[in-house]
C-alpha cells in the first residue's frame, strides 16, 4: 500500500518591527516636511526634465506602434491620435515637484498619527528596498495578475537581465473602508470618488483604527522563476515593441508565479489580538442561539486560538510570551486516509474561487495540513489511518465551523439548482429564502443537515 510523506513546513525567522510613527509623535510634522532632502537616484541613470522626459515616452517605439493601431481602427490620422496621447500624458505624467512631496509629508504625518496607534515595518526588509533604489529602478505595484504579466514582459523579451519581485504584506486590525469594502462583498457598486466624498470622510478621523503591520519580503528573482520553465528565445524574432498575445506557457508561468508571490504575502500577515477575538465572536454567533458570551470564557477560547495559530505558523503579535502546552490524549475515531484525502481534494477544487490555492498542490497542502493537525496532537496518522485524538475534537470543530458558511452557501445553491422542494423561491444574490409554510421550512431544515453532513463525510453533493 502507498504510504503517506508529510510535507515538513520550515517556519522561517520573520525580521523585527519598528514603529515609524514614535519618531514623529515626538517631533514637529512641519519640521520634518521641510528638512533637506535629496530624491535617491540609481546609478546610470542621467536626470532629465519633465518635458524631455514626456518626449521619450511620445517618440517611443511601443507608442508609434499603438498610436497607428488606433488611427487605422478609428480612422483618425496619426497626428490626431499623437494630440490625444499626449493630454492623456500630461495630465497622468508626474511633475517631478518636490513641493508635492513635502505637502504630502506633513499631511500623511497628521492623518496618520490621528488615525493609527502605530505604523510598524520590518526594517531589514525596508533598508533592503532602500538600498535597491540606488542601484535599481523601483516600481511599487498593487497585487494583480495583469500587472505582474506586465512587470515580467520586459525579461521575457530579453530587455533586462532579471527582475527581483518584493510581496509586501500589509496587514490592518480596522480598515479604513469598512462599510464600502462590506457593500461591494454583497455586491452593492462601490460610489465614485469626489471631492464632497473626501470632506465627508473626515469623520473617520475622530475614529481608533489600530495598527498597520507593514513587511516587506525577500525579493524573488524572476530569472530563477523561468529557469527551465519559459523559453525566452520565442521572442528572438519578434520586435520588442510590437505587443503580442502571451502562448499558454507564458501564461501558466505567470499564473503560477502570482499565486507563488501571494502566498509569501500571506505567511507574512500580522494578526493581532482583536482578529483572534473577532473570529472567535463571529463562531460563537454561527454556533449558538444565546446573546453574548462571558468574558473569561472569551479570554481562554482567545488565548487557545492564539496557541494553535502560532503552531501553524501564523505570525502573530501578541504581548507577552506564550508557551504551547501539549498533553497525551485517548484515541477516539479511526478514518481511512484515502477517504479523508477524497474529501479533502473534492472540498479543496470546490472553494478555488473562494480561496487562493495553488492549482496542482493539492498533495502538497493535504500533507501539510496533516502534519500541522499531528504536530498539535488533534492526529494520529498509523499507515493509512487517521485517529482522531480526544484533544482534536475542539480543534476540528472549530476549523470545521469556519467553512460552515461557505458549505450552507453552496447548499443553498444546490437545491435551487435541482428545484429539491416546490414553492421554495431562493434569491441568492441577497441569501432570503421565502417559505410558504412551517412544513416547507423544516423540511428545508431537514435537507440542509442531510446536505451538510454528505458534504463533509462523503466529500459529494446528490
């Protein structure tokens, strides 16, 4: 029979944390916004003006060759075209002000002290980034597939010698935009940004919004990304300038370097106390039909939580020290580990658009989540079964619990998909369910648990 090879994460030493707003809490924001400052340049580079630098980007190849794209779509001669790009390119192009920068510095300063208690960043990761601006020019980029193909095109096409790519995590105990970010999950248009907007806001600024947790990662080289996977000489023939359509290998490459750099981001996130609590609040509720929850009872589920966060590696920022204590337990249940691994693959496939999961590392995350489960001692793995332990059944529960509202939402699906019951009217959109009768309503009850324990220990809908 096959045997099971647990996947040994290696929990890697994070850098230490520094909070860049003390500093300025103990100094003038206005003296700070006017100190003597001198923009960092990287070696080679020759500065140039504003003007001259927007002709460089209207002569450019890349630019002619759209420009006479669209005259020949459009109809419109070149020239007109050229008039086009070019106010778009001044109103977009930086003014290279420092002014600008000096105001932004005082502003940011304030707002940033009003709204959080600290800024911390990692400062070997930040004297890293520092230190690559002089030799290197920096481009900072929000996490989007579509970016990255772009940020990778000038490699592939033999432009540059290599790439280093830096995931910086952020990671917020409130975020600013709460609400809005709510409405959008429900799918509610998020509103146009005005100027009225931006005065209306300012109530937020007589709000307590935490700590930020800024880290900035190892950089990873693009270069030893495509090695052996991405034949560059595709591009030999093909000007650089003309933009073509990326062959699926491309594609895969850079599909699987996006989730490669997510996951960094991931391992990098800060939790601190209040998510832990909220997420046990949030259980609590799902769970049970009584309001509220006593203090002490909340505190020990917390500080549980916490201990079984840190053995899974999760980075957390909590004061004081913790100390992980693990016991002997009696074995309970016995499962077959073939079964759990169907379960697992069929749940795993079922939430990829709900989660980030790698695609093709499936055996990869079962074995580590088995040897996490086993290093806790909520497992026991003999060949090819599972035991269950006495102190993994609260363990379980709990992770169980958490994709409960996914596999109720699934559910809810299902049966409107196969009209199970007659006269059950399912708007999924906004999760309401109009019911006839009492029947109809236990009856609903009544497959849902049917559906929900299929799902779990079947690994199947019918």
């Amino acid at each position: 029979s096959q045997s099971l090879h647990l996947f040994y994460p290696m929990l890697k030493k994070r850098d230490d944390f520094e909070d860049i707003l003390e500093e300025r809490r103990n100094s003038s924001d206005l003296r700070y916004a006017l100190k003597c400052y001198t923009p960092v340049l990287y070696k080679g580079l020759t500065p140039c003006k504003v003007s001259e630098l927007k002709q460089m980007v209207l002569q450019s190849d890349q630019l002619g060759y759209v420009i006479t794209q669209v005259s020949k779509e459009k109809g419109m001669t070149t020239d007109e075209v050229t008039g086009e790009a070019a106010a778009i390119l001044e109103e977009m192009a930086q003014r290279l002000q420092l002014s600008t920068v000096r105001f932004f510095a005082f502003t940011l300063s304030k707002v940033f002290k009003t709204l959080f208690r600290s800024i911390c960043v990692n400062e070997e990761g930040l004297q890293r980034l520092q230190q690559a601006i002089h030799n290197h020019p920096v481009v900072l980029l929000p996490s989007h597939r579509s970016l990255l193909n772009i940020v990778m095109d000038p490699f592939l096409k033999g432009e540059v010698f290599d790439i280093s790519l830096v995931p910086v995590s952020i990671s917020y105990e409130r975020t600013l935009e709460e609400a809005l970010y709510a409405r959008e999950l429900l799918g509610v248009p998020k509103p146009k940004e005005s100027t009225s907007g931006l005065f209306k806001a300012r109530k937020i600024l007589s709000e307590d919004y935490g700590s930020i947790h800024v880290y900035f990662g190892q950089p990873v080289s693009v270069r030893s990304l495509a090695e052996s996977r991405v034949n560059r000489s595709q591009f030999n023939l093909i000007p650089r300038h003309i933009p073509t359509r990326p062959s699926e290998e491309i594609l895969s490459f850079v599909n699987d370097s996006a989730y490669r750099l997510v996951r960094a981001q991931e391992e990098n996130m800060v939790l601190k106390p209040w998510v832990l609590l909220a997420f046990v609040l949030l259980q609590k509720q799902a769970t049970e039909d009584k309001p509220g929850t006593a203090l002490d009872e909340l505190t020990e589920q917390a500080v549980w939580l916490r201990d079984l966060s840190r053995h899974y590696g999760a980075f957390l920022h909590w004061p004081g020290t913790v100390r992980a204590q693990l016991s002997l337990s009696v074995f309970k249940k016995s499962l077959k580990l073939k079964e759990i691994y169907n379960s697992f693959s069929f749940l795993r496939n079922m939430f990829s658009n709900e989660f980030i999961l790698c695609p093709g590392a499936t055996v990869q995350d079962f074995e580590e989540a088995c040897y996490l489960l086993v290093k806790t001692g909520a497992l026991q793995i003999n060949q090819q079964e599972v035991l269950i332990t006495e102190r993994g059944h609260r363990t379980l529960a709990f992770l169980t619990s958490v994709l409960d509202p996914f596999l109720q939402g699934y559910q809810v699906r299902e049966m409107h998909t196969h009209r199970i019951t007659v006269g059950l009217k399912v708007n999924v959109g906004v999760g309401l369910c109009n019911i006839d009768s009492q029947s109809n309503k236990t009856l609903i009850c009544k497959r849902l648990s049917m559906m929900h324990r299929k799902v779990v220990h079947k690994g199947r809908l019918k």
